[in-house]
C-alpha cells in the first residue's frame, strides 16, 4: 500500500548551484582529507559538487542548501530500510565561501554492468515504501518545479543576455519551451511520491551486493515518472546512452499508469534544459563551444543531429 505523502517543508534541493571556485574546492576537500588521516587526494567527479577520492573515502564538496550532517542522517535512513546507498564518514559545516563538505566510505565496485532491472525494483521500492514524513527533519525535498535549471522563462532570459546565441536560434528553443510546458502538469500529477529525482549511469555502482543509489541531492515528490525521465534521456538519441538499459529498468519498475507521450514530453524538457545551461556555460568563454553547438543544432535542424556527450 502506497504511504500517505505530508508535504515537505522545503522545496529546494540539497544541491542547487555549482561549486564557482573549483580551485577553492579542492583546497577545503585537502584540508577535510588531511583531518581523516588521508594521504592522497584524488578528483573523481566535477558536476555540481567537486568529488575527490581520499584514501577510504569520497569527498564531495558543495553548496549544501542544509546542514551536510542531514546527509548523514538520511544515509542512516535509507541503509536501515535496506536500500543499497554509501555510509556517511564525517561532515564538515558550511565555510565563510559557503563550501561545505561530506565523507562517504568507498564502494568496492565490481566492474560488472550495471543491473538496471534491481535499480527498476529499488525506484519502485523507494516510490511505494518510504513516505516524504520518513526523510530526516532538516534535509531537503524538492519538487521538479522549483528546480532553477527548470524554469525555462528565466534560464532562456539569462541566455539571452549573453547576446552568444542569434535571435532566430533563441526563438526556436522558446518556442521548444512553449511547446511543453504541460511537463509541470504531468510530473504534479498524482499520486506524488519520494523519488530520487536523477537516475543515470552515473548515480549507480555496482557492489558485489547489487546496485548502490549515490548522489541524491535532488530528493523530490513528483509523479512516479519523474524517476524515469534522466534515463529515458539518456537511453535515447539524441544522447549515445544504451537504448536497452532503460528497457530494463522500466521492466523491473514494472506497470505504471502514464502515457509513453507523457514520458517523452519531459524528457524533451530535460534535454532542452540540458541545452540551455551547457550554452549559458559555453557563453562564459564569449564563444559556443562544439558541444554546445551540438545541442543547439538538435533544436535547429533535428534531423541532422550530432550525438551529444554525457555531462
């Protein structure tokens, strides 16, 4: 039986800008490794956060929208409930830059393919077992909506005024926005449920017990769907992703009550945002970058499209 779902308290997510000064990043992460006895630091990872390997431990360093300790209690959380995610070692609070810092202990990977069938069953658990009221006081749940990157009136208004994309090119991706702006409709609709809110090939690490969920930073309550969307995308053109891993996770997920149109309207909105923020990245080098330029290209003349890069 479906949990009763409270409405949370916060609707931003844990991580909702990027780390600006990697530099700066790095630096708090050697401190952090230092204090844990670590001999070497390595980077793993530049997204949001900057993800340093520490001797036993992963580092990762953000703008944390809470205290970085919630982390740790929502880890504890979900390893009680028996959900396969990384044990928090130690956090460090935010500093005067706002940077603060999480320890997660090292998975042992076994360099097997990632069983996308389980990571279905876990998405389906995770929907149907653990109400938003279950989640730590403190850490935050997000709703798609109020994600910044997308608010696609805001985000197409920064674009413009780095004055990189020409007015005709800007028109058609407004008129791509345009044309779905029911994806807020679709991902509100009930029944709303605890999802993870980013599920891709690089949120998922094979143990020898199975599949672990890391990075959920974009804990949310949507519809059941919106845990389909990220590996959708990349499951399909145009990104270069392995059209059977999201086979097999909708096969362990098993039977939903959406539409196939409805999926792919907000996976179309993902992959405009996806757009939008790579060329606002691309603009601060005054020029557009070939990848971004790839992107824009799908919306311009999307029979002629070039495969995009992950990232």
């Amino acid at each position: 039986m479906r949990p009763a779902v409270a409405e949370p308290p916060l609707r931003t997510p844990f991580v909702s800008q990027p780390v600006s000064d990697r530099g700066n990043a790095r630096a708090r992460a050697k401190q952090c490794a230092k204090e844990l006895g670590a001999t070497d630091l390595t980077p793993i990872r530049e997204s949001m956060c900057s993800t340093f390997r520490a001797d036993g431990a992963v580092l990762r360093v953000g703008h944390f929208t809470s205290d970085p300790s919630t982390a740790q209690r929502l880890a504890t959380m979900l390893r009680e409930a028996e959900f396969r995610v990384p044990d928090v070692i130690a956090t460090w609070q935010q500093d005067d830059t706002g940077l603060g810092v999480i320890a997660y202990e090292v998975v042992q990977e076994t360099g097997q393919a990632t069983d996308w069938r389980e990571v279905g069953r876990i998405i389906r658990r995770l929907h149907t077992d653990i109400a938003p009221s279950e989640i730590p006081t403190g850490y935050p749940i997000a709703t798609p909506t109020h994600l910044p990157w997308w608010n696609f009136g805001a985000i197409l208004t920064r674009l413009e005024a780095t004055a990189v994309v020409p007015s005709q090119q800007l028109s058609t991706l407004h008129e791509a926005a345009e044309r779905g702006a029911e994806w807020t409709n679709i991902v509100e609709t009930t029944p709303n449920v605890l999802t993870h809110g980013d599920i891709h090939p690089g949120n998922i690490l094979m143990s020898e017990d199975g599949p672990v969920l890391i990075d959920w930073d974009l804990l949310s309550t949507a519809s059941p769907l919106w845990d389909h969307v990220p590996l959708k995308a990349w499951s399909t053109p145009p990104w270069q992703g392995n059209p059977d891993a999201y086979t097999a996770f909708a096969a362990g997920y098993g039977a939903v009550d959406w539409e196939s149109d409805s999926l792919d309207v907000v996976v179309e909105m993902r992959n405009l945002a996806a757009t939008v923020m790579k060329l606002i990245a691309s603009a601060s080098t005054g020029i557009i970058d070939e990848e971004a330029a790839r992107r824009l290209e799908y919306w311009v003349s999307p029979n002629m499209t070039a495969p995009w890069t992950w990232g």
